[in-house]
C-alpha cells in the first residue's frame, strides 16, 4: 500500500513519538525540522544522543548522574559540600532546580522515582537502603525530603519518614516548604498546594 511519505521520514517520526511528551503531531514537526536542517546540524544532534550512553554514567553514591570519567558526584565528592546534609529527590535532573538556588551547599540522594503502585513503583524499586546506609556512613543530622508536591510525591515522603523512624536512626527530617505561586489566585491552586501553604502559614 502506497503511503504519502517516504520510508526514512516514517521511521524518524516514529522513533520521535517514543519520547516522552511527544504526540505524532509534534514527532512529524521535528522529524520535518531535521529533514529540513543542515547535515551538519543533524550530525552534531545525533552525536550528542550517540554520546550519551558512553559520556554519562550514574553515581554509585548518589545516584546522579556524573561524566562517565568521574567516580562520584562532585556534588559529593566536594569538600564544600556538608555530607550531614542530604536533600532527597525523585529523578536526577531534580538536582538542577535545587542548584540554581545556590542557596543548598548540602549533597544528594536520587531515589529513581516515587512509590507508584499503579505504575508497578514500590519502595523496593527505589534506593532506599542506599539512603540508610548513607545517613549511617556519613553521621547525616538531617534529610530533607524534597519529593514532588504530586499524590506519588507525598506517598515516597510519608513512606521514607516513617521507614527511617522504624529504623531507630537519630536524624532530623524535614520537608520542602511549599506555598502559594507568586501570580496564581487562590481559586486555581491545587488541592496539595494548599494544604502545604496552610500547614506552612506563619505569623505576620
């Protein structure tokens, strides 16, 4: 059966639509652009996605993800960094939001995800007993549990608060602060949202 496109172009789009946010609509627009593009900048795009099963790796510490020539995070390896500190997140690119604040001097620990049952996620999917044995190694004084503000999110930070106070360990746990966005009225804000910036509230 004849199709309007030829067979490369077909396969590109198909391939594009796996990534994840991707619908045909905008799989067809990229795989267009590209077509459309330089071979020399097509080239340096498909080098880079070459690269990065061979130039990325993951930390055995933190799990982040480090350059393949590195043994651990500098995020850890740093003497800077307070290793009594550890801010706990869900997926390594969580890291960068915390950093752009350049207000954390503390190091990391990427759990791989949150507890999702209906997505087959439970707690033994996670880096959980890496965690333990961290805050055991390094004398950690407080874990901050900076998970999503997602139903997942909440689920993981219940889950590792209790499972560490089970474990007898003496360490401060605490959570993100969360509030109400800057320019978002009160009637679009979301239901966790709000219980947080009321459980949060301060006096004036």
């Amino acid at each position: 059966m004849a199709t309007a496109l030829p067979p490369a172009l077909l396969r590109a789009i198909d391939e594009l639509g796996r990534l994840p946010g991707v619908g045909a609509r905008t799989a067809e627009r990229y795989a267009y652009y590209l077509l459309k593009a330089d071979n020399h900048q097509v080239d340096k795009i498909a080098a880079a996605i070459a690269e990065l099963h061979r130039g990325v790796k993951t930390c055995p510490v933190t799990f982040a993800l480090i350059d393949a020539k590195e043994e651990v995070s500098t995020l850890y390896s740093d003497p800077s960094r307070n290793k009594r500190l550890i801010a706990v997140v869900e997926e390594p690119l969580d890291i960068i939001a915390l950093e752009r604040t350049q207000q954390y001097h503390g190091t990391y620990h990427v759990l791989g995800g949150a507890i999702s049952p209906i997505d087959g996620i439970g707690p033994e999917q996670l880096h959980i007993p890496e965690l333990l044995k961290r805050i055991q190694d390094d004398k950690v004084e407080e874990v901050i549990i900076a998970t999503n503000a997602s139903v997942e999110g909440e689920s993981t930070a219940l889950f590792l608060q209790r499972y560490i106070e089970d474990t007898g360990l003496d360490v401060k746990m605490t959570r993100l602060a969360r509030g109400i966005p800057v320019g978002i009225d009160l009637e679009y804000a979301d239901q966790i949202t709000l219980t947080h910036a009321l459980e949060g509230r301060r006096a004036l």
